[in-house]
C-alpha cells in the first residue's frame, strides 16, 4: 500500500483556527456586552467580585475560560500570519509562523497557568 501524494497536514491547523474563530464569534460579543456595557450601566445586577471569584470553583468554568482564551489567541495567531504573508512578507513565512503560533502558545500556557492553579 502506497501513501499518497499530495496529502497534507492543514486540516489539522485549520481546525483549532476554526474553533477558535467559532469561539470568538459567539462569547467575545456576550462578554463585551455583559461587562463592557450591562454591569457598568446598572442594567444588570453587579455580581460582585466574590460571586465570580466563586465561579472559579466548579472545573467546567475554568475549562470554558481556558478554551475561550485559547481559542480566540490561536486563532488571531493564524489571522495575524496570514495578514502579514499578504502584506509581502511571503520570505518570512516559517518565522512568521513560529512567532506568531508561538506567542499563541505562549499566551495559552500562561492562561492555563492561571486559571488552573489554585
């Protein structure tokens, strides 16, 4: 049996892109209006700092806040790399890519880092 040619790995990439995409575009939206206008403008209660520190407690929110952030720098990363390849800077792609996913990486670690450490 002969492996084909031709056969590549950007599904794989495209998939925590597209997840991520997904993400930001239906939470960052729910976010910004919750506390970017509603909890500022009194149309909701204030929850208060010791309610959403409470909700760190249960292991689903942190996991939500982890795949939020995750997701929404992998795929600003992807956007960021693409943008810049159509800017010309086709000769720094393999930089571009390692810098760009890498801060990606970098800024998940760190999430992940607060948010599940106790």
């Amino acid at each position: 049996m002969s492996v084909a040619r031709g056969i590549s790995n950007e599904p794989i990439w495209w998939w925590p892109f597209s997840g991520g995409g997904m993400f930001a575009a239906l939470f960052v939206p729910i976010h910004l209006v919750l506390f970017g206008l509603a909890i500022p403008q009194g149309w909701v209660a204030d929850p208060g700092a010791a309610q959403l520190t409470a909700l760190f407690e249960f292991p689903l929110v942190r996991l939500y806040l982890f795949v939020f952030v995750a997701g929404c720098l992998i795929h600003a990363a992807h956007r960021l790399r693409y943008l810049l390849v159509e800017l010309g800077l086709h000769a720094l792609g393999g930089v571009l890519a390692f810098v760009s996913y890498g801060l990606a990486l970098a800024g998940s670690a760190w999430a992940a880092w607060v948010i599940f450490t106790p």
